[in-house]
C-alpha cells in the first residue's frame, strides 16, 4: 500500500498541475490526487512510515555481523627498559592496526528489537494509510459542498428571476386596476429578499471553492470549476459485502493489530534483559613494536586472534523485571484497543450504509417534491393573474420552491458524501 502511495504523488503530479490550469473541470479523482500531492498532514504520516522502515534497517543491521578498521600508535618515554616507563605497555613504540568483525550469536534482546521494529513500521505505514483516508473524507465533504454551494447559488440566481417578473406582474395589475399597491410593496420585498439571498448564495460558493481549493492546489487559486456529477452516483452494494471489505482493508484495525505485535515483541526485548547472550570477535592485523609484518628477528607480526564472550545478567534491582511488566500492561491495553477498533469499524459501517440508504430513497421523494414545487408556483402565478388568490400564496409557493430546490440538492449531496464515506472504509475510493 505505502509503494503504491508513492507511486501515486509521483504519477500524480503532472496530471495535477495540469489540471484546472487549462480551464479543464476538476473531477473528485483529480481533486483527490492533488490532494494527496499537496496535503502537508499526509506527507508528514508518509516520512513517518519511511522512518520507521529504516527504523527496521538499522534493527535488522545490528543482528548481522560487521566489520570495522583499527589504526593506532602509541608513544611511551624510554627509560632504558624495553617497555619505558609505563610498564603496562610492550615498548616504546607500539604499532596496532586490524580488522575486526563482530557478531552475535545468540542475544534474544535484539531478535526481539527487531520484530518490534519491523511492527513499528507496520503502524506507521497503517497510520499513512489512515491519514490517507482522512485527507480522502475531507476532499469529499469540501468536493460536494462546493457542488451543492454552486447549484443553490444557481437555484438563488433563478428565484431572483422570478421574483422580479412576479414583481412586473403586479406592477402591471397595479396599472391595470386589478389589484391593490400592496402588492406591488409586497413583490418588491420578495424581489430585494431574493437578490441578499443570491448575494449569500454566491459567498457561500466562493467560501467552498477557497476551503477546497486550500486542500487541492499548491498555490492559491480560486477560479476553477469543478465537476458536477451528483446524479451519476453508483449503486449501493450489500451491506454483507461492505463489512468484509471494510474489515479485510481498514488501516485503523491493521495500525491496532500491528500495535498488539510490536508491545508482544517488546515484552520480549524486556526480557531479554535477563537472558544470556553470546558474541564473538575476531582480529586481523598488527600489534607489534615495529611497523611491519615481519620482525628484524624474522618473526611474524600480521596473524590473527578469536574471542567469544558470555554475557550473562545476574541482578538489576528488579528494574528488568518492572520493564517487562511495563511492557506486558502496554500489551493488555493495545488488546483493547484492538477489540474497540473492531467494534467501531463494524459501527461505523452500519452507520454510514444506513445514512446512505436513507438518504438514497428519499432522493425520489426530493425530486418528486421539488417537480410539485414548480407546477405549484406556476398554477399559482396563473391563478393570480386571474385574480383568484392573493399576493401571499404566491410568496409562499416561491419560498416552497425555494426550499425544496435546495432540500433536493442536499439530498444528493448527503447520498454522495455517505456512500463515499463507504467507500473510503472499504479502500475503494
């Protein structure tokens, strides 16, 4: 998942720029690409997540064995003895130079140290992939609340249309003597409503496109259009096949499931605190009073040398012993947590299927209620121009096609963000 990540902010650049700098409509993948390209919250779980895998390098490069170089000349005053004056020494010249290779043949501590590094790095990538997936729900809620903003800023512009030919109605039943001036006041408040309604409208729209242009763009820009395709949403599939996909792809159950195995592993580090280890080393090179490889006395000087060391713990005041405990309570609680996550995802797929149902079946009713809206605003203007209502029905059925215009937008927006919602769990999105 964190290589097709990658690979995702590097295909992903060009088709980013490239995209609304040409005039062309953002779509909701486009969008979701340069937000992953841009999102400064998903590069920094990202260089966690490699953190971490170099994290589990060094780990694993501390098991293998390594070899280093050793030079050294030390120096001791003569005091006509063959070892000067400090005895401890071999002469007055000493010469070291070697190889040394090191290794460890048994030290369950870093075994352990290197499982939990190897799980670390398991919840770091799983938490990019929740970090991911955050950035994805946000997209989507700022992606359709400009769609739903710019069709209610549509809807504000064509309720100020007809509420200034309402108000030439009654300006021309006035003239006619059909009706009273009141009227004509009355129109004339419903027209000055209408145009502060279209001006709230058109801040609202501008207000989205800044909040996701902020997500979307490197740079500031807010004259871009963005595709509208409330109308073309996919099919809600089972709920069954939702849960499985849900629990066999969420990052936030595989970050517990790898936390649970890195507080096992280190509960074994702890322990390894108090186990025995084994190591050798082994030396090639120089240790001698002249810098050659052979003595004025022809004896050798370049050769080698072998140890191994035991290392065996033998009493720390109960500290190893407090760590382990330490460690095993971190174990109890990532358990838990594990068992809350599961609970939670299972929750929160029923909660959103839910919500996408419902907003899914009342979409018919919205468009049904919005198509008896309209035809009552125009049988109620014809009914007027009769003489046969009052200027007040007329209010009423424009404010009623008003409301249901935006109710039916909402709908679409709220069925779009539920089942996209569904898909971020299940990773389909």
């Amino acid at each position: 998942m964190r290589l097709l990540l990658i690979a995702g902010l590097a295909l992903a650049g060009p088709a980013a720029r490239a995209t609304a700098q040409d005039g062309t409509p953002l779509t909701l993948q486009s969008a979701l690409a340069q937000a992953r390209v841009n999102s400064q919250q998903f590069r920094s779980a990202l260089a966690a997540s490699q953190l971490a895998a170099e994290d589990r390098k060094q780990a694993l490069g501390a098991l293998l064995p390594s070899v280093s170089e050793f030079s050294q000349y030390i120096y001791t005053q003569p005091n006509g003895t063959p070892s000067g004056v400090f005895v401890a020494n071999d002469g007055v010249n000493i010469y070291n130079t070697w190889l040394t290779v090191h290794g460890d043949l048994f030290s369950p501590g870093k075994w352990a140290e290197y499982r939990s590094a190897a799980a670390g790095e398991a919840v770091a990538r799983a938490k990019a992939d929740v970090a991911v997936r955050g950035l994805i729900a946000t997209v989507v809620q700022d992606y359709y609340g400009l769609v739903a903003a710019n069709r209610k800023a549509t809807s504000a512009r064509q309720s100020l249309q007809e509420a200034q030919q309402f108000l030439v109605i009654t300006q021309r039943q006035e003239a006619g003597g059909e009706v009273a001036h009141s009227d004509v006041v009355k129109a004339q408040i419903q027209q000055q409503q209408r145009q502060r309604d279209a001006q709230d409208a058109e801040l609202m729209a501008l207000k989205a496109r800044l909040a996701l242009s902020v997500l979307v763009f490197p740079d500031f820009r807010e004259a871009f259009m963005v595709v509208d395709d409330l109308q073309d949403a996919a099919t809600l599939p089972p709920l069954d096949d939702i849960k499985a996909k849900a629990t066999g792809s969420s990052p936030d159950l595989k970050a517990a499931e790898a936390t649970v195995q890195m507080g096992q592993s280190d509960v074994n580090v702890a322990r390894g605190g108090i186990l025995p280890s084994l190591s050798f080393d082994y030396f090639y090179g120089i240790n001698a009073n002249q810098w050659a490889v052979t003595s004025p006395e022809g004896d050798r000087l370049l050769g080698s040398a072998a140890q191994v060391q035991l290392s065996v713990p033998l009493w720390s005041w109960g500290a190893t012993q407090s760590r382990v405990r330490q460690a095993q309570l971190r174990v109890q609680q990532a358990k838990a947590d594990l068992t809350l996550t599961q609970r939670q995802l299972l929750a929160n797929v029923s909660t959103f299927y839910g919500e996408a149902q419902v907003a899914r079946d009342q979409v018919a009713t919205l468009r049904t209620s919005l198509d008896l809206s309209t035809e009552s605003l125009r049988l109620t203007l014809l009914r007027y121009t009769a003489g046969e209502v009052s200027v007040l029905e007329v209010v009423d059925a424009q404010t009623t096609l008003i409301q249901a215009r935006n109710a039916y937008d909402d709908g679409l927006v709220r069925y779009r963000v539920a089942l996209a919602a569904l898909q971020t769990l299940t990773g389909t999105l």
